[in-house]
C-alpha cells in the first residue's frame, strides 16, 4: 500500500522509481530496475516477482505494455496488484487492480507513470503528474524526490509516513550487472522520509565529485581534483572530509594558504583528521606535498 513514480528522462535517457510508504523498507520490494532496461514498481498486495521477471522480459526485447500484460494473465491475484513499468525506449504501462485498497489509481504521461493506493484521497497520483511535469529539466533523481513530496503534500499514505527509496539507473547497457547504478538509496524507518531521501540524494551528489577528485588526485592531476573535490563541498558543506581533501589539493597550488587553513580548521575539530594524514604520508598511496603536510601534523 503505498504510491509510486516511474520514468525516463527524455534528455539523459536514464532510467528511475521511486516510492514512499508507511511501511518499513518499502524500498526493499516496491522499487525495481537495471540499467539499459528500464524500471518497476509492484505495489498493493506486492507480488515482487512483477520487479526481476518483468525487467527479465524487457531485457528479452518486450515493450514495457508487453512485459506488464504477459504477467497479469498468469497472476491469479491481478485484481489485487498495482504495477507500472518503464522501458529503455520511454514506453510506459501500469495497471491497477479493481481490488486494490481505495483511494487507488494511476496517470501517466510521455514516458512516465504515477500510482498509488490506500491514498488519503483520489487527487495524489495527479499531484504527483503536475509536479513532474512542472520540473522537467532537473535531473531524474531530484524530479522523482519532488513528485513523491507532491503526493505527500496532497495527502499521502491514509497510514502516515515512514520509509522512501529511489533507484535510478543509466539508459545504456552494462557489461556487468552491477555497473549503471546512478541513485540506489533507501530510507528503512524515519518520521520524515523524503527529507530524508532528499537530504541521501544531495550526499550522492556531493560525493560522486568526491570519487571524481580522488581519481584525479590520485593521477597528481591537482587543479581538476581541487576543482571536483569543490564542487562536492559546495553540495555537502556541513562534511569535514570534503573540507579535508579539498585543503590537501590546494597545498599543490598557487593558493597553498588556502590550503593550510582548511586543514587546522579540520585538525581542530577531530584528530582523527591528523592520524589520517600521517598515514597518507607514511604509505604514500596518494601523492602529496610531504614537507608542508609534516609541518601541519606535528
């Protein structure tokens, strides 16, 4: 019981779900997809096996429609379920069961769908359409996090709220199953679970320019890493380990005072931050600039 969005963004090609419930780890049934095939969600009285097989079918060269309709005929249960379904190509199907726990119900437009059931009132899954459409042009995963807070401003779940997930994958096939992944986030139990899951999609964001910082540094490519490891704290500002590696890409700089006052600041607050530096240079896994950093430590 619970209400849900799927979609492909027309720009980028990816591909994503995302949910919210009063049910703890809604996320660990509902949201389903793989990279280059598309996106489920199974709902109501969940039948999970609408996620694998389905994304099963569309990997095999089914529409999304095809895949949705060939399970329903062999599902004794069909009246009962609730199930949308998104493939690589932007074709949309959803179904909702005659059974399914009022207020239930569903729309769609160009390559996306919204679902609900067991709804405080039948205007969620239309609040949840006019807020996707409102923010076309923002990524997929923001764009899903807004629609689900529309259906929770519109008034949600008759139960209440409790936990969210999204799950956002690439357009294009992977060689291996689990490369593609874009947003794979869950929140198990919170009284607030899309700030939750908005404040987790804003840290995945932060921390993919941190991946992309590493990697740099890592190659002594030192003002693209100073570059990324700056975007990511521009996103995450209130995280010390961002502050952290961008200091140590600014001692290899011009603004070398830069650097040395971010890394006191991050000294200051937790020694932890020193242990971690004196082991860098020990190791020397990354280089770095030894003479200034000893300073700095001892």
């Amino acid at each position: 019981m619970t209400y849900s969005i799927v979609a492909r963004d027309r720009q980028t090609g990816e591909i994503g779900v995302a949910v919210q419930s009063h049910y703890f780890s809604v996320g660990s049934v509902v949201t389903w997809a793989k990279a280059g095939v598309g996106a489920v969600a199974t709902q109501s009285i969940v039948e999970p096996s609408y996620g694998p097989l389905g994304l099963e079918l569309m990997a095999a060269g089914k529409s999304a429609g095809e895949a949705l309709e060939a399970l329903l005929q062999v599902d004794k249960k069909a009246e009962y379920r609730q199930v949308a379904m998104v493939d690589s190509k932007g074709g949309v199907a959803v179904h909702t069961g005659s059974r399914c726990m009022p207020h239930a119900g569903h729309t769609f437009g160009e390559q996306f769908s919204c679902q609900a059931n067991l709804m405080r009132n039948d205007s969620i899954w239309g609040a949840m359409k006019e807020s996707y459409i409102k923010n076309e042009g923002a990524p997929l995963a923001e764009r899903l996090v807004e629609a689900l807070q529309a259906g929770e401003d519109a008034g949600g779940d008759v139960r209440g709220k409790q936990s969210a997930a999204i799950l956002a994958v690439s357009g294009e096939t992977q060689r291996n199953q689990w490369e593609g992944r874009i947003m794979d986030l869950r929140v198990e139990d919170s009284p607030s679970p899309i700030s939750e899951l908005r404040r987790l999609v804003r840290y995945k964001r932060g921390y993919d320019w941190v991946d992309k910082g590493d990697t740099y540094l890592a190659s002594q490519d030192y003002p693209n890493a100073l570059k990324a490891y700056r975007k990511g704290l521009d996103l995450v500002p209130e995280v010390d380990e961002l502050r952290y590696w961008v200091g140590l890409s600014y001692l290899a700089t011009d603004e070398k005072e830069k650097g040395k006052q971010l890394l006191r600041e991050v000294f200051s607050k937790d020694a932890a931050w020193v242990q971690l530096t004196r082991d860098l240079l020990r190791t020397q896994v990354i280089p770095l600039d030894s003479s200034t950093l000893r300073e700095l430590v001892s």
